[in-house]
C-alpha cells in the first residue's frame, strides 16, 4: 500500500507516555495510530480527493483509501491498493499524467493541535481504563 509515514516530537506527549505502563502502551499505540490514521483518511478523502486536487468520475479512488493496521504498534499505512493511485499521486510521464498529490498533502495538512488532541485521548481512555488519570 502506497502510504504516509510522519513522526513528530511533542513534549507533553512524551510526559504523559512516561505515566503508562508496559500492557496500556500496547492499547495506547493501537488507538492513537488508528485515529491518527483516519484522520488523515479523512483529510484525504475530503479535502484532495472531492474535486479540489483529483476530479471525481467514479469516487473509486476516494472510496479506496484505507488504514491498514497491520503494522501496529509501529507504524500504520493510510493509503489505496487501486493500480491507478501511485500513478495519480506521483504522476506518470509515460502516459502524460502530471502528479497530483493527494496523500501527503493530507497528512502534513492534519494540524499538530489535532494529532495531539487524538493521542492525549487515547491516553485518557486508557489510563481511565487501568484506574489511574491523564496528564
């Protein structure tokens, strides 16, 4: 799956992942990437791929775009298994297709405040889950 991988350092993030365990990590992670990983589906979906960078004929390309979790607790994939999608995302110069990013842009388009408000969530849920409360 053609897909995003995007680190990013926050303080207070790793402040709070300092309070949690070794068994509420594993949920921690799980949660916070799948929810950082639809929000960048969504991004995609909505802002790149509703007309504004790619026409919609058919919406298959909209549509197809998944998370895939199987990566986790490492990393997860945000992308399509459509032929046609590495070639409308890069471009194609043999078939005279020009790029038109739809990926990328939604993932740096996803705002730092977002990301971190998904993983402090994920952090709420599962400390409150163990008993013990958030940062």
């Amino acid at each position: 799956m053609a897909g995003v991988t995007f680190v990013r350092d926050f303080k207070r993030l790793n402040d709070a992942l300092a309070q949690l365990a070794l068994p509420e990590a594993h949920e921690f992670y799980r949660e916070a990437l799948l929810a950082s990983a639809e929000l960048i589906q969504r991004e995609s979906q909505e802002q790149y791929l509703s007309g504004q960078v790619l026409r919609v004929l058919t919406g298959e390309l909209r549509a197809s775009i998944d998370v895939d979790p199987a990566g986790i607790p490492r990393y997860v994939d945000v992308g399509s298994e459509l032929p046609q999608a590495g070639a409308l995302h890069f471009g194609a110069r043999g078939r005279g297709l020009r790029p038109r990013p739809y990926l990328f842009p939604a993932a740096e388009a996803v705002s730092t405040d977002r990301l971190e408000a998904v993983w402090f969530a994920a952090i709420d849920r599962v400390l409150g889950a163990a008993g013990g409360g958030a940062a």
